[in-house]
C-alpha cells in the first residue's frame, strides 16, 4: 500500500478496481484447490481454512448449490473454461452429467420436502428443478443454435477452404459431444426417479423426451448439411488443384494428342455434345388468318430500303457540306456511324456506341464518335427517328456547374414499344 | 408440349440449361416424365437431352453416332481441346485475382470491377492478362487491361461458360457449362492416364 504505482491513473482510485484484484488475487491464491475442483466438478471443503473458505464464498466464487454440495459458481466454471479453451472438451459432457446428478439430489430434496408435508419447501425445488431442467435443454439448443449459424453462413469468418474443412471438422465433433450428450440422458432412470408423480413426470419425462427428440431432429439436419457443405468444399479444392496440374501440364507439354474420342466405338458421354440446330420460319402469305398480323408487322418494321436511301442522302448531304474540310475522314466517319445504324437494325436487342467502337476496333475519338451518333440521330426524317430509341449515357462533370458529359450512347430499335432501354 | 416450345427450342440451338442460365427450365428438365416427352419428340432429329454427372446442367447429345455425328463431335472436341489450356488459364486468372482457393464453379459471380481493380493492382496479373487476351481464343488487340478484360468475357460469355444476367451491367454469373468442361478435363487425365496426379512443386510448374 505504501508504494504508489508511478501513475495512479483514474481507474485506480475506482473502488471497483481494489475489488476486484482483491478477487482476482484470492482466486490465484487458491489456484490449485479451485482447478482441483473444476477437473473434479465438486470442490473439497477441507482444502480450505474455514476463514478462506468463507471468503471464496462471499467473493462468489464457491457457492453451495445445496447442502452437501461445494462448488465453483458457473461463471467461474466458464471462466476457466474460456481460458484454457477447454469449453469444447468439457462443455456438453460433464454439463450433462452435472445437471442430471443435480436433478436427481432436486428431486430426492423435493420428495423429502413433500413427505414432510413442507408444502412451501417442495414448491420451492419444484422451481429450482424446473429451472435446472430448462438450463439443459437450453444448453443443448444454444450449442445447437450456434452450430446451425456456422453453417447458414458457411464459415464465413474465416476464409480460405482449408480453414473452413477445419471448422466443419471442428463442428462435427461438437455435434459428435452434444449427441453423447444427448445419450447420458437415461430416461428409464428418469421414469423411475419420476414414480408416480405427475408433475415430475412431466417435468422429466414427456417434457425432456420431446426437447430432445427436437433437437435430435435439428442436429440430424446439421450434420446432413456438413456433410454436404464439406464435399463441396473438397470438390472445389480439387477441382482448383486439378485446375492447375491440368494447365501446368498442356503448358509443359505443347504438343499433347489428346485420344480421338469422338471416332471410338464407345463415345464417351462427356464428349458427346449434339451441334446446334436453329429452327428458322419465314414470312409465308398461304395462310389468310395471318394477314391482318402480318399487314401490322409490316407497318411497324421500318423498311430496310427507304432506311438505306434515307441514309445515302444524309451521307451525301452531309460530304457536301464539308467537302472543304476534311472530307474523305468525314465521310469515313459518316459511313461508320450509319454502318453502326445498320448493326442496330440488325441486332434484336440496343448497342452501346462505345462497346461497338471497341468491338469494330475503329480508330475514332470516342467523343467524337459519339457525337456523330447523336448528330446523324438528330438527322433522321422525323417519321425514321421514331423508329430507334437513343439513350444517353451521362454523368455531371462537376458538382458545381449543369455541365453533363456524355460518356455512351445506347441506340436500339422500337418495335412495339419493345425496346428495353439499357441503363 | 405447346408450353415447352421455347424450351426444346433453346435446346435444339445448342444452349446449356443450368440453374444460372434459366432456372425455371432447369427445374422443369429434372422431371423424367417431361426429358421422356422431349425425348420422343427429338428422336427424328437424333437428339436426346442429356446431362452432365452431377446433373447440374442439361444440354443435347446425339442418339446414333452417325457418321455426320462424330464428323461434328470431332470437330467440337478438337476445337474445346484446343482452347482448354486458355479456359484453364482463365480461370485460375479469375479465381487468384479475386483471392479465392477453390475454382470457379456454377452460381459463382464475378463484378468485372472488381476483377479488374484486383488485377491492374499487380503486375504479374497484367501480364498474365495480357499473354492470355493474345490468345486466339480471345483476339483481343488492345493493349489496355480494361478492354482486354471486356473482350475475354465477352469471348467466354459467347462460348456459354458465363451468363450476364443484366444486359448493361458488367457481372456474369459462372454457368453449368464450367462443370462439363471440368468434368471433360477430368475425363481426359483419366483416360490419358495424365502423370499429374503426383505433387508437382510449383518452382516446376512455372517453368
């Protein structure tokens, strides 16, 4: 006490802090006694003064769950557990085992209590055995619980495979503990401990049995899902190793024939893959149900030749104008811009004029691409401009001016309103 | 069999059915009874629908392998053997740039941002970019990573091995198809009794 620590900061003068390394220092001091006691699952009076004894008592870290008993507080249990990560070894089982001896000492008190006829003290281990009862099965969901979140989000805290086939290994075992678990529970001792107590019975027995008949239920599940959920994992392992040996070798071996599978007497399934066949139709005029729809195809679907005519004179209109500047350039692009029409026509769904420029591989700026698209768009008779669709594709240049830049265009054709427009 | 139509006719055009490329179908063709119908309906045509070994994708094979039949498979089988080692090299592409340790597989989506982020970030990603947009089976001219990302998923969606579920947006879903080829590599280092089932160390293999 006499020696300060150097900086006594704000926590230290906290009465809170005195407390508990008091605690903290009282469980070191008794280390040895108290790990005996946690291995053994019952705690030695005699290991202790009668004056430490009273201590570790008040300190809530021993507790007399009954009379006879002696033991370390769960949350102490817990505690150690979690530091020596000793929960998945101890957990389940000896849970099991100390709640079912726990039960049996309730239960024996509770007969005790009625035969006594001390109506308030049986109602009281009434409760406390219902409690116990419930914290089992509670037990057993939450691990349970636990187990089904690790597989929904497919161990997804941690990340590669190799990690991931260690958890459901992990899993399995846990899985393995809490059925072992689920097999100490004897419910031919529980009937008998029951008697002919209805509400023991109940309690023990038809209670119990469905809790866990559910989760019996439950884990079956899990364990068919990790199971799965484990195979896939391998697979895609292999098929990443076979992935790899597989490039590695054609790399090293240029030249490898691979068998004429398709020629031998027996083709193998996975070779056998039909060409396809498209079932193409046509216009046909025989059959005179169809005209009416057909006459409104017709008058819907802009005519290929008044388009290419339209088209010429725009052309030509257009090299006139600026045969003084540069004119076979402008042309050129003139006569790209209205091929890029053409394709539009063509295609059954809208072309982005950036990813045709990429896909033609022309030499144009793509501004100034773009600007021919628009501008030959703008160009169209009125009645053939109704035919396409044109999407512009653009993004403020700056938060502080309504300058918008154009960065595609998308053009597509307008068949009965059909067009989806891209973006 | 009216309300099948589209069905037999992607089918009859060469078309994998997967749960990606078209679940309703997918879902349809497990039923026996129905492949039983299509089945009666394409024999005339000597077609069949068939599957891959874990049945997660339905395509058309031949009944009788007629002359004309195998005339095709060869060609098919020698053009697939040919572009495997780009495909291969694709996909470990893909799965090392986005950080993944099991290969692509059905259902799997790749953000092509995200893909190219991950690859203009390394070096030797470029690279292998580059040496693999090269590749005939891509013919990709650009010099640019991004263009040349454009144009091998462009070529791979084209050859079926990825599906684009919206049109103008730039993520393709892994389909089915990967499995059969998967299945057709195993098939062959099988038969070929390929000497690569022995740990090769990677020093090797870069060589």
């Amino acid at each position: 006490m006499s020696q300060t620590p150097n900086q006594k900061s704000g926590a230290q003068s906290n009465p809170l802090f005195a407390l508990g390394k008091e605690r903290l220092e009282l469980i070191g001091k008794h280390a040895d006694a108290l790990m005996q006691g946690y291995l053994d699952g019952q705690i030695n009076e005699s290991a202790f003064s009668e004056q430490a004894l009273q201590k570790l008592l008040d300190s809530r870290v021993l507790d007399y769950p009954d009379e006879q008993r002696l033991q370390l507080r769960p949350i102490v249990n817990e505690l150690i557990a979690s530091l020596t990560q000793d929960e998945r070894k101890r957990q389940i089982n000896s849970d099991v085992g100390e709640h079912l001896d726990q039960i049996h000492t309730r239960v024996q008190s509770l007969q005790a209590a009625r035969q006594k006829g001390d109506y308030a003290a049986s109602e009281h281990h009434l409760q406390l055995l219902t409690e116990r009862v419930n914290d089992m099965t509670g037990q057993f969901g939450d691990a349970i619980e636990s187990l089904w979140h690790r597989l929904n989000t497919e161990f997804g805290f941690v990340s590669s495979l190799d990690d991931k086939i260690l958890e459901i290994e992990l899993a399995q075992r846990q899985l393995r503990r809490i059925l072992d678990g689920f097999g100490i529970i004897n419910f031919d001792d529980l009937i008998q401990l029951a008697g002919s107590d209805g509400s023991l019975r109940k309690l023990l027995v038809s209670q119990l049995q469905a809790r866990i008949s559910e989760h019996s239920g439950s884990l079956l599940e899990v364990q068919k899902r990790l199971v799965l959920l484990m195979s896939r994992f391998r697979q895609q392992q292999d098929k990443a190793l076979l992935i790899n040996r597989m490039s590695a070798f054609l790399r090293q071996h240029p030249n490898f024939q691979v068998g004429d599978y398709p020629n031998r007497s027996q083709v193998p399934a996975v070779v056998n893959q039909a060409q396809g066949i498209s079932a193409q139709a046509f216009i046909a005029l025989d059959r005179a149900q169809d005209s009416y729809a057909l006459a409104e195809l017709a008058r819907a679907v802009p005519r290929e030749l008044e388009q290419g005519s339209n088209s010429e004179r725009q052309d030509q209109g257009f090299s006139m104008a600026l045969q003084s500047l540069v004119a076979t350039e402008q042309k050129q692009l003139a006569k790209d811009v209205e091929d890029f029409f053409i394709h539009v026509i063509e295609s059954p769904e809208a072309l982005s004029g950036v990813d045709y420029l990429a896909e033609k591989e022309l030499s144009w700026e793509p501004e100034m691409w773009l600007f021919q698209i628009v501008a030959e768009y703008q160009g169209l008779p009125e009645q053939n401009k109704q035919s396409f669709m044109l999407e512009k594709d653009s993004a403020p240049k700056s938060r502080f001016n309504q300058l918008y830049i154009i960065q595609d265009v998308t053009v597509g054709m307008r068949f009965f309103g059909d067009f989806q427009a891209a973006g | 069999m009216i309300e099948n139509g589209p069905l037999l006719e992607r089918l009859l055009e060469g078309e994998y059915i997967c749960s990606i490329t078209d679940e309703h179908s997918f879902h349809k063709l497990q039923n026996e009874e129905l492949v039983d119908d299509l089945n009666h309906f394409l024999r005339p045509l000597n077609r069949r629908v068939a599957k891959n070994d874990d049945g997660s994708v339905y395509f058309l094979a031949y009944c009788d392998l007629t002359q004309n039949a195998r005339q095709h498979l060869s060609h098919q089988f020698t053009s697939t053997v040919q572009s495997l080692l780009p495909m291969l090299e694709w996909m470990q592409l893909v799965q090392e740039a986005l950080g993944r340790d099991g290969a692509l597989s059905l259902g799997d989506t790749i953000k092509l941002q995200d893909f190219e982020s991950k690859v203009v970030d390394n070096q030797s990603l470029i690279q292998r970019l580059a040496h693999l947009a090269n590749d005939k089976l891509f013919k990709s001219t650009s010099d640019k990573p991004d263009m040349q990302i454009k144009q091998v998923f462009k070529r791979i969606k084209e050859l079926g091995y990825l599906h684009q579920p919206h049109k103008d947006r730039l993520f393709y879903q892994v389909t089915g198809k990967v499995e059969q080829l998967i299945e057709l590599v195993r098939f062959i280092k099988d038969e070929e009794n390929l000497p690569i089932d022995e740990e090769i160390p990677e020093q090797e293999v870069m060589f």
